[in-house]
C-alpha cells in the first residue's frame, strides 16, 4: 500500500502537465468554492433569520406587556394569563416572563422558569439588555434568548415594573445542527461530484485540440497537402485550426520553392558540368592541334567562369538567408554611386546603342549602407535593363529622398515584363523566357539578389512594367542604419 501511494505521489508533477488535470483542478477548485460560499451564505441567513423571528417574537411579547401594564395596569387576571398561562400551552419554543417592581421583588412569574434560568443574575442582566435579545445557556443546558425592559406604570403595581422574557430555542439550535448536517453531506458529496464532472468536462474541451493534434501528427513533407475541418469547433479553436492550415499553406508553398529551387540548382549546374565534360571528351578522341586544343580550353574555361559565378550568387543567398549578415555600415552618396555604376555600364549601352543615364537630383542624397553590397544589388538591375531594352531605347537611374527612407528607381523603355510573372520575377531562377536559353548568360538569380539585399538593408524592392512601354525597379530603405 505504501508503495501504491508513493508511485501516486510521484505521478502528480507528471499529470500536472497534461491540460486535463489542470482544467480538472482548476474547475474542481472553483466548483468546491461556489459550493462552500452558497452554503455558507445560506446557512448565515438563516441563522439570522431564525435569530430575528426569535427577537421580534420577544419583542412583540414584551409590548404586548408593557401595553398591558401601561394602558390596564389594575387587569390583574388578564396580564396573569399572559404571563403564566399562555406559555403552558406551548409545546414547542417555550417562554418564560417575569415581572418585576423597583425592589426586584418578584410581582409574578411563568412556573418553571427558575429551574431553566439563574434568576439571580437576571436583574442585573436586564439593565444591559436595554430590550436586546441576548443568548444564554439555562441551567440543564438548553439554549435560551433572554430580553428585559424597564416600563412605567401606575398603581397598584407600583412606579416601574421590570419585565424579563426568556424563550427557549433549542429546537431552532437542533434545526442549525440538521442543516450542519446535511451541508457537510453537500460538501462531501461535491468533492467526489464536482471533479469527476470536471474532469469530464476537460476531456470534451480538449477533444477538438486532441483531433487538431493527430491530424498534425499524421502531416509530413509528402502529404502537406492535408488541412483541419474547423467546421463544427468552437471559435478559438476555429481560429487555431485556421492559423494552423494558413501555415501549412506557407509551409508547403516553401517546399515547392524548395523543391523547384533544387531541381533549378541541379540543372544549372549540370548544363555547364556536361558542357565541359562533353568538350573535353570530344578533345580526347584524337590528337588534335595546338589551336584546337586552345580553343577547347578556352571554352571550357568561360563555362567554368559561369559555374563558379553561379556558385557565388547561390553562396551569397545563403549567407543572406543566414542572420546576422555582416555588413559594412557607412555613410555613402547615393547619387555618386549610381554615377559610378552608369559609368561602369555606359561602354556596354553605348554598343547596343542604348542611351544610359541618371536623372539629376535637387540636393546630394547621403544613407547608411553598405556600399559594395547596394552597388551590386544596382549594378544587376542596370545590366538587366541593358540586356532587355533594344536599340535606340534608354536606362535612367534616379535617386530621392522619401521622408525617412530613400528612394532608388532603375526604368527602362524594355520591351516589358508579362503581369501574370510580375509576382516571381523575384523568385530564384525564375525567367521570364520559360525556354531557359542561356545565350545571355543569365541564371535567373539577379533580382533575387537584389531582393535579399534591400531585406539586408531593411528596405524591399518592388517592380511595375507594361508590356512594350519598359519597366521600373524601385528600391526602398531607411536613410538611418537601422535597428
């Protein structure tokens, strides 16, 4: 047996844990307490109850002879029947009274009342009483509610009469001990009741978290798809299954980009791989001249080149996704870095016969950034504006402050963006041309870095384009480093 309850001892910090148990206790605590409250609020009022018929019953006595003794002071008989008869008929809640004259000599008396009080302290209780009930235990040990009054009145009972009245209440006092009783039935009967349908309770309420949970359970990477019916739930659980099924929505969204990222990462890679592995196998077949072999190497060496410059953006996204990034915080001039990079591109426009500029600002604009970083996030945005724009069209870059931010804008008058791809031109890989040609060079990671860089900075990048008109890139960030 000790052993039993020592093992139940130690289950409780495990059960503690469980929802139930703690709903349990909690409704088991405040069931017991509105149940000890109500009776005890009850069994208060109705001793006060009891108490006040008790004290109006005396009082009324008491009137009724001092009216008596004021109005009919010479009806002896009549104040004789009320005060030694009429309490003789009564089986229960008997009461005694007695009359007194200003030298505590006794006028006249209900029989028996001197073996239910000590008559001796009674005169000098009856001052303090003042026509207050007062309760007090006779002689053989029952609960009585004494009360005395002074009156005046006139002969021949003299100038003042005392009266003393006392009732017996030991029914009413056995009545307090049967609701005692019965309440301490109630309060047992509640322990055992009140947690048993707590408990029930709990496990109703829990249920809906219960089915949330398994369905959570069964949910892996292959089967995302699933979702919670918040049909037929309470509504904070409906709100729970709702915020829990927008996540699984954003949850299986990023393993498709996963999975559409790696499948991309894979392909870009393979295609310069093969490239070089297919030249130098075709290189090998035979002796070949010097120039052959130069020229083998040397295309062998552009696509190496482009692995390793695919290598570096794929590095570069990771480290940004990858906090804290490390930035080189400075003061920089805005205006003279675009300066900068329209000069580094402004050979390539000028062979495509593409007109590249920067609009002239009203005042020098000067932000915390870290410059290599902005001059690259600028330097893609400008170079696929080259690529995209035809001959005889223009790139304007621009720069402005925005209250508190600063303002970066790279248009062009390109041939245009479609608006169903609007929404993932940011997306990694991602091109515009679905045939995935690699004529250009591009790996479809340029405006994601871009991206993650203006995140980096606290700013976003955003892009509006119509078909055949161009397109602008605006990018947004604090002027100040922030937080």
């Amino acid at each position: 047996m000790s052993w039993n309850v020592s093992s139940s001892f130690r289950q409780i910090p495990r059960l503690w844990k469980t929802l139930a148990f703690r709903l349990t206790v909690a409704y088991a605590l405040a069931g017991l307490l509105v149940v000890f409250v109500s009776t005890a609020s009850l069994y208060f009022v109705l001793v006060t109850e009891l108490e006040r018929s008790t004290d109006l019953f005396l009082a009324d006595k008491v009137n009724v002879i001092r009216t008596m003794l004021r109005e009919r002071p010479d009806d002896v008989d009549a104040l004789r029947e009320e005060v030694e008869l009429e309490s003789a008929a009564r089986r229960y809640e008997q009461f005694y009274i007695r009359l007194l004259d200003e030298r505590n000599t006794p006028l006249m008396a209900t029989p028996g009342m001197d073996e239910q009080l000590d008559l001796q302290h009674f005169p000098s209780q009856a001052q303090t009483y003042r026509g207050r009930a007062l309760p007090v235990m006779g002689k053989n040990g029952r609960p009585l509610r004494v009360t005395g009054l002074v009156v005046a009145v006139g002969s021949p009972l003299g100038e003042n009469v005392t009266i003393q009245i006392a009732i017996d209440v030991s029914e009413k006092e056995e009545l307090l001990a049967r609701y005692r009783h019965w309440f301490g039935f109630v309060l047992l009967g509640s322990l055992i009741i009140i947690p048993a349908a707590g408990y029930r309770i709990a496990r109703q309420g829990i249920h809906p978290v219960e089915e949330i949970a398994e369905t959570a359970r069964h949910i892996t990477s292959t089967n995302l798809h699933e979702r919670i019916l918040p049909e037929g739930y309470p509504s904070e659980l409906a709100s729970l299954a709702g915020t829990f099924n927008q996540m699984l929505d954003r949850l299986e969204e990023s393993f498709d980009r996963i999975s559409r990222f790696s499948a991309d990462i894979a392909h870009d890679l393979r295609t310069p791989v093969n490239n070089i592995r297919g030249e130098a196998e075709v290189a090998l077949v035979r002796a070949r001249k010097v120039e052959e072999y130069r020229e083998v190497l040397g295309s062998c060496l552009e696509e190496a080149v482009r692995l390793s410059n695919l290598i570096s953006d794929l590095l570069f996204l990771a480290r940004a996704e990858s906090p804290p990034a490390h930035l080189r915080w400075a003061p920089v001039d805005v205006c003279e870095l675009l300066s900068s990079v329209r000069d580094y591109y402004e050979g390539a426009a000028a062979e495509g016969q593409i007109a590249l500029s920067t609009a002239k600002g009203r005042q020098t604009v000067i932000a915390e950034m870290d410059r290599t970083l902005m001059q690259r996030a600028v330097s893609n945005l400008v170079a696929n504006a080259v690529a995209h724009t035809p001959s005889g069209g223009s790139v304007v870059l621009e720069a402005e402050p925005e209250g508190e931010s600063i303002r970066i804008a790279v248009s062009d008058t390109g041939a245009g963006i479609p608006a169903e791809a609007l929404l993932r031109v940011f997306d990694r890989f991602y091109r515009v041309d679905q045939s995935r040609s690699q004529v250009s060079g591009g790996t479809g990671l340029g405006l994601s870095i871009v991206q993650s860089i203006m995140v980096l900075h606290g700013g976003n990048a955003a892009i509006t384009s119509e078909m055949g008109k161009g397109t602008c890139v605006t990018l947004r960030l604090p002027i100040a480093r922030p937080r």
